[in-house]
C-alpha cells in the first residue's frame, strides 16, 4: 500500500472515531494499521531489527488533552545503557506514588488536596513520594505546592501502566 493511501485510510478511521463511528479494535482483534505503517517505514529505512512505536491521544478528566508518539529502532534500545531506566521504573515501583500520580492526574494537583486522601501517608511521606516523582521526571511543580504530570509524559504513563498489566 503506497503512503498516500495508508494516509487516507489513517483519515478514514480518523474521522469515523471522531463521528462516533467503528472503535479502533484492542490488540488481538481486528487489522493492526499502526503496525503495518510501522513495518512500511522500517522497510524503507532497512531497519532489520525492526522498531517500536508508542502513541496515543488522551483527554484528561480535568479536560486537558495530549497527543504524543515516539518511535525508536530496536537496535538502538537493544544496545543502548538500560540502567539509564532504572529511577524512572523505581519511582513507579510504589502504589502510593503510584495512587499520587493517578490523583494528579485526575485532577488533585496541590500537596493539600493529596494530603485530604486516606492510605496515603503523613504529609512528610506525601512529599518524599513526590520528590522521588519530579526527580525521575514524572511530575513537575507548577508554582507552590502544585503538581502536574508534564504534557509529555501522560501517555508514556499510561503505555507504561498498559505494560504491567498481565
């Protein structure tokens, strides 16, 4: 299938989604049309240990929406420093943050407001959880005791999340 035809069925379903229309199907049902565009622009590239690609396009339940994708050849994570991940997989590796990061997410942005919920912690163990979540760069302070999760890292969260699911 030649690129603008590929373009074009990407517009389809596009506006098919947007009108209400036939839902992408999950994975494991269905033409996997991300996939194929994928392995149409490994091939030109000659990439032989093939690729992996991430997008989405989210809507918030405060309103907010991003899109965002990243593609990286095989090779290059194959080969590249792993430990280099380890802080951001370790600042996940918590269910308090964890909890934090989905308040935040969900509309609960400043220290106060997380410290109102319960099973959570002392206000000293909230802000240790949320140090740990800007160091690793999953939060970030918008003015005083305010959190947000980056705009760039709301759907690596939640391809991240959709990782651990069994």
């Amino acid at each position: 299938m030649e690129l603008e035809e590929r373009v074009a069925e990407l517009e389809r379903r596009m506006a098919a989604l947007e009108s209400g229309g036939r839902p992408v199907p999950p994975v494991g049902e269905g033409d996997f049309w991300a996939l194929e565009g994928l392995k149409a622009q490994l091939a030109q590239m000659g990439a032989a240990a093939g690729g992996v690609l991430f997008t989405g396009a989210v809507r918030l339940p405060t309103g907010e929406q991003y899109e965002w994708q990243y593609g990286t050849l095989a090779g290059e994570q194959l080969d590249g420093d792993w430990t280099e991940a380890a802080e951001s997989f370790a600042a996940l590796g918590h269910p308090v943050r964890l909890r934090l990061l989905r308040e935040i997410v969900g509309g609960r942005r400043t220290a106060a407001e997380l410290a109102e919920l319960e099973e959570i912690g002392t206000t000293g163990q909230i802000y240790h959880h949320l140090r740990q979540l800007t160091g690793a760069g999953w939060l970030h302070t918008a003015g005083r005791g305010r959190y947000e999760v980056p705009p760039g890292r709301v759907v690596p969260l939640l391809v991240a999340l959709a990782t651990a699911r069994p």
